[in-house]
C-alpha cells in the first residue's frame, strides 16, 4: 500500500507538472495597472491617474489591456510623467477612433483585439478608410484583427499604405487564413533581403498571389540562420535591381 | 519413577508435539503485535511516521525524467519547448562592448531585466530564444540595464510616442524572417 501511495504520489506530481507548464501562456499586461506601476516605483499619483484613465475607457468599451501595456512600457523607459501620459491618452483616441471604425462598418459590438489592431495601425500611419476597408474583407474578427496587424506592420516595413491595404484586402478576400496572413511581412522581409526594393516587393505582394510562393520550412526558424531566402523564380531573375 | 523423573517425561512428550513455528508465522504474528496497540493508521499519522519504501527503480526513473523536463527552470539564453499557440523566435544583438543585454517588449509587460540575454558563440553576439504567441511584437533591447536600443533586424521600427522606436516582428505558425 505505502509503495502503491508513493507511486501515485510520483505520478500525480509528474501529471501536475505537466499540466503547469502547458497552461503558461505570455503573460498579459495587468488590468490593475496602479498597483502594478507602484510595484515598479511610480508615483502613487501618476499610477492612480493612469488607472482612472483605464477604468474611463472600460467604461466606454475600449480595450484596457492596450493602456496598461503603454503604461508600464512608458513607466520602464524612463518618460516623464506627463509624456507617459500624454502617451496614454493618444492611444485611448486612437482606440475610441477604432472602435467608431469598425461600428461604422456594421460591427455592433468590435471584439477587443480588433479595436486594439486598427488603434495600432491608426497609430503607424493608416487611415479610418484604411481600417474599415480590412475590416470589410475580413470573414471573421479574427481574420480582421490580422489583417489590420499585418497591413500597418507592411506599411512599417516601407510598403506603401494603400498598397499595404490592398495586398492584405486581397489576401483577405481570397480566402487566405489568419495563419497565412501572418506570413506576408515575414515574406516581405525575405524579398527584401533578396535584393528586392520596395517597389518591387510591393508589386510582387499585389501582382497575383504572393502566398502561393513556396518558401522553404522556416517550422524551425530558432534554430535555422536569421536569413532565410526563398526559391528564385525565372521572372524575379529579370527585376532584380542592378 | 520418582516426581522429576515423571516429570522429564511428560516435558519431553510435550515438546514431540510441538511443530517449530515457520518464520513468516513469526513475523505474522509480531506484526499483528506491533500494530495491536496503534490501531488503525490514519493519513496524518501515516505521513509522520516513518515508512519503509519499496518502489521500481524504472519508477524513480521515469518521474525524474518528466520532473527534468517539466520543471528545469528556463535558463537564460534557451527557452522550453514551444507551447501550443506559439513559436520559438531568437532575438540577437552584437554587443561586443556591453556587459548584460536584455530584452523587453509587449510579451513581457515591457519588464526590463525579465528575459536575459546570453553570448553567443560569435563574439560580442548576444542572444535568446523565445516562445512568443502569433502575431505582432514590439520590443527593445536593454543594453547594460540602462540603454534602450532597437533590433535592426527586426521587420520594422515604429515610433514608441516617448521619442524612441520599438521593433516590430510578425510571428507566422512558421516562425520569422528577419532581415
């Protein structure tokens, strides 16, 4: 019996382990952003602040979580109080900006990851035009919220804005899953460390197909070299730049 | 016959037919009077008392393993295995005159000293691998504990809104191309 309770014991400990390490997920920014900028030394009237301002934009339906993030990342950079909050206050714009753009496309009630996307391809240079064009091709908020990170991350790699929106609108709108979605900045930066110039790179996301290109398996992309090149094509032999 | 005499015999009689008690009878017996005083063994007082323990070697085995797995901490410059939802991503810096490189960003809640980077065998390469959920990551290094650079090879760089710029990855289900 002790042998058969120490057997258990072993096992049940293993499975409990297990069971840890499956559940830990990257942690999110913490809701109670006060009690975590005091914890970091800030001021206990700038944190109360910061928390007032979160709790307003709960109130009104805004994504929360965005806020804390800007808070703390300010907070461990070292900005001064009031750039930290102005910092704050520009993002809850941009998020109530997202919000009005995806309601005005019909989404009665934008999931927060959708508000929070189109907040942050607001804040790198897209318009409300933009927002709700992706918003539009998307089947489904996750498929939106996607397409809205991917376009603003392109338009941040170089790719002109309305050539951004229009390769994700069209990937969107053929089908293409989140997954491969999440590819095309990666993609991007492949063509360009090919020798590709923007140009080209953003005729090649809107001429045809640009996720039908075969790319090598980059599954182990931790352990592989930082640059990986995909397979030359014959017509990309003719464009590349002298 | 005299009375010793008689009584010899009737000693020697009784001896034939006793059988000498096999051992297992013997500590059959002393176990039941051992544990005739302490009545039935509770869980508490089976936890403090002492036990003697038989267990496989393979068993010990087997649990060690899973517990090296599971449960060594994550050194710095290696991450676990990749849970489901996320891929392994290695950040690097060249760093050759700094003396601690760390990495913070949206996956962390931008805790400056959480995730250490290690050099790498290319020196003044200074790296880390990471499992980061799908999607879009800003981050900085932090070089030294106090400098705040970006990663130039990170897919973009964008303005932070505190007069710096963040890096940006995308992170597909089959990892990263950085430039």
């Amino acid at each position: 019996m002790n042998t058969r309770i120490v057997r258990t014991f072993l096992l049940l400990t293993a499975v409990s382990g297990a069971g840890t390490v499956f559940a830990q997920v990257p942690s999110a920014p913490a809701v109670d952003v006060r009690g975590e900028l005091i914890a970091r030394g800030a001021p206990a009237d700038l944190a109360t602040e910061i928390q007032q301002i979160v709790i307003q934009s709960a109130g009104e339906g805004l994504p929360v979580e965005a806020l804390a993030d800007k808070a703390l990342e300010g907070w461990a950079k070292g900005a001064p109080a009031d750039r930290l909050l102005v910092a704050v206050r520009d993002l809850r714009h941009r998020l109530s900006a997202a919000r009005l753009a995806a309601t005005e496309v019909g989404i009665a009630n934008p999931t927060a990851p959708v508000v929070a996307a189109a907040a942050q391809a607001l804040g790198r240079g897209m318009t409300m035009e933009d927002v709700r064009t992706l918003i539009r091709a998307a089947r489904r908020p996750d498929a939106a919220a996607t397409g809205l990170m991917v376009a603003s991350s392109l338009a941040a790699q170089g790719i002109e804005r309305a050539a951004a929106t229009r390769a994700v609108e069209q990937a969107l709108k053929e089908g293409h899953s989140s997954s491969e979605v999440l590819e095309l900045p990666s993609l991007a930066a492949s063509l360009r460390a090919r020798g590709m110039t923007l140009a080209e790179v953003t005729h090649r996301m809107l001429a045809g197909n640009p996720l039908a290109v075969e790319r090598p398996d980059i599954s182990r992309a931790a352990d592989a070299p930082v640059l990986l090149v995909p397979p030359i094509t014959p017509e990309q032999t003719q464009t590349k730049k002298p | 016959m005299s009375e010793i005499d008689k009584l010899d015999q009737a000693l020697a009689t009784y001896a034939s037919t006793i059988r000498t008690p096999s051992r297992t009878l013997d500590d059959a017996v002393m176990a039941r009077v051992r544990s005739a005083g302490r009545g039935r063994p509770g869980l508490w007082r089976w936890l403090v008392a002492p036990q003697r323990l038989s267990v496989r070697p393979i068993v010990l085995a087997l649990a060690a393993s899973v517990a090296i797995v599971l449960w060594w901490p994550t050194r710095a410059g290696n991450a676990g295995p990749a849970a489901p939802g996320t891929v392994l991503v290695r950040f690097e810096l060249m760093a050759p005159e700094a003396s601690s490189v760390s990495l913070a960003g949206s996956f962390n809640a931008w805790s400056p000293a959480a995730i250490t980077l290690v050099p790498s065998a290319t020196p003044g390469m200074w790296t880390v691998t990471l499992p980061l959920s799908l999607g879009s990551h800003e981050y900085m290094f932090v070089v030294d504990g106090r400098r705040w650079i970006a990663d130039p090879t990170a897919h973009a760089q964008v303005d932070d809104g505190f007069g710096q710029t963040n890096s940006v990855i995308v992170v597909g289900p089959r990892g990263v191309v950085k430039s």
